[in-house]
C-alpha cells in the first residue's frame, strides 16, 4: 500500500505547474540549450529577458537585435528564449538552426516548450521581461522591433 501512497505523492507533485512568471515573481531556475548546442542556467542574475513563442515574435526580436554581438548581451544580463516546441523539427534542422547559428547572439531554446510554459506571451509578439532585484519588475509585450530596440537601448 505505502509504495502506491509514494507512486501518488510524486505524480501529483510532478502534475503540478510552475509558478506563472509574473510581477514581483523570481524567475524560475532553467537549463536551456542554445542554437549551437551548449548548455546554459538561467539564474537571478539576470536584468532583461526577451521571449518570443511564435515566428511573427521571432522577426521582431531579430530585427531589433540585428548589429548586437553577445558580448553586448552578457554585458547588459540580457538573455534571448524562444520557444520552439511548435516547429516541426524538420523544419527546426534544416531551416531554423542553420539560420540561427549565424546570428552572433545565443539564443536559448525550449524545445519541448514545458519550460517556459509559464512565461508571458500574446501572440504574434515578443515578451521583454525586466528584472529588479531577481524578481519580475516589467512585462511588455512588442509588435515593432524598433521600438523594442529602444526599450532593449543596446
């Protein structure tokens, strides 16, 4: 009996979601992969986060940080997710991959799209998420990608 009582509690802890990512919450501590396969934690220390689920978002985020090297990114705790669990993965490896490995920033991928699941979003936009202290202070949400290179100011 005990061993179903166990078998239960830990299926119903792992069913559980994540807190949302929202104002006054800390992020979430992720381990995300990059375009170029390297392993990357996303911790408290961290000031803007730039999030796009969709193509439409992914645009806009690439024209608004076209001209930025990582440097620029690590220097300004600026980091880059996208959600790509939505993307056939034919489509991921030859088409989106390859054009994301020429970009000389990372960008942290979610594959499965249960890690970021949480996260802000409206469709067809990119979520800039601020953070103060560790917790969320900020969240908007960006159609324009010049005007999201003007809230990035990198």
């Amino acid at each position: 009996m005990k061993p179903y009582l166990v078998a239960a509690a830990l299926a119903a802890a792992t069913a559980l979601p994540a807190a949302a990512l929202e104002m006054g919450q800390p992020l979430p501590y992720l381990t995300l992969e990059d375009q170029h396969g390297g392993s990357h934690a996303l911790t408290g220390e961290l000031d803007t986060l730039i999030f796009t689920r969709d193509k439409a978002g992914s645009d806009v985020a690439t024209a608004a940080l076209d001209g930025v090297e990582q440097a620029q990114m690590e220097a300004s705790r600026t980091v880059y997710v996208a959600d790509i669990s939505i993307m056939p993965s034919i489509i991921t490896s030859m088409f989106a991959l390859p054009k994301m490995r020429k970009q000389p920033w990372l960008t942290l991928m979610d594959n499965k799209g249960d890690a970021t699941a949480t996260f802000p979003h409206q469709a067809n936009e990119v979520t800039l998420v601020r953070f103060d202290g560790g917790q969320v202070s900020e969240i908007r949400f960006f159609t324009d990608s010049d005007e999201l290179k003007d809230a990035l100011a990198l």
